[in-house]
C-alpha cells in the first residue's frame, strides 16, 4: 500500500511540474502570469465530465456543497491542487530508517 501511495504522490508531483511549466511557458510568451486553474484544466482535457459534475452533485448530494466547496476548489491554482497532496504523499511514505547509515548515537 506504502509504495501504491508513493506512486500517486510521485504522479501529482510531477503533473504538478508539467502545469508550472505549462504557466511559466505562457507568460514567456505572452507577459502576463496567470496561474491555471484546476477548472481550466479540467476543462481542457474533458469537457463533458465537468459538466456532468455540477448537475449530479446538486441533484444526488447538495447542492450547498457545489456552491461553496466544488466551485471553490475548482479556482484554486493546478499546481498546487497537484503538488501539495503529491508532496505529502511522497514525504509520509518515505522510509525512516535508511540502512547503511548509522544512527549518530552509535557513534
């Protein structure tokens, strides 16, 4: 399971980077930095389940929680949408104890 969630992390992580490049590269080109957002990019790659998210959550859930989580959450930036849970994923996954190291009170 531990190595299960390090391949996600390491996933998120790096779609991650390829938004933050994606954004850098635009405002190389263009001058103007603006960060994308998770709706946008969403968007870009499949329009039709984006739209379907919006009737079937106010229709089987609430639609309070489309008003103010869903559309929320859907402006946050990509990046950070993507690299944050990466991180952490990544960072309680690793390995505590290294072998071939020693610890320093064994000195």
């Amino acid at each position: 399971m531990r190595k299960l969630l390090r391949a996600f992390g390491i996933f998120l992580l790096g779609l991650a980077i390829v938004v933050a490049v994606k954004d850098l590269y635009l405002w190389y080109q263009t001058n103007d930095f603006t960060l994308t957002d998770l709706g946008s990019f969403w968007y870009s790659f499949h329009p039709n389940s984006l739209q379907l998210l919006e009737p079937a959550v106010t229709r089987y859930l609430n639609p309070f929680l489309w008003d103010s989580i869903f559309i929320t959450v859907l402006l946050y930036p990509a990046t950070s949408v993507f690299g944050l849970p990466g991180l952490l994923m990544v960072l309680l996954t690793r390995n505590k104890a290294r072998l071939g190291k020693r610890d320093s009170s064994n000195v």
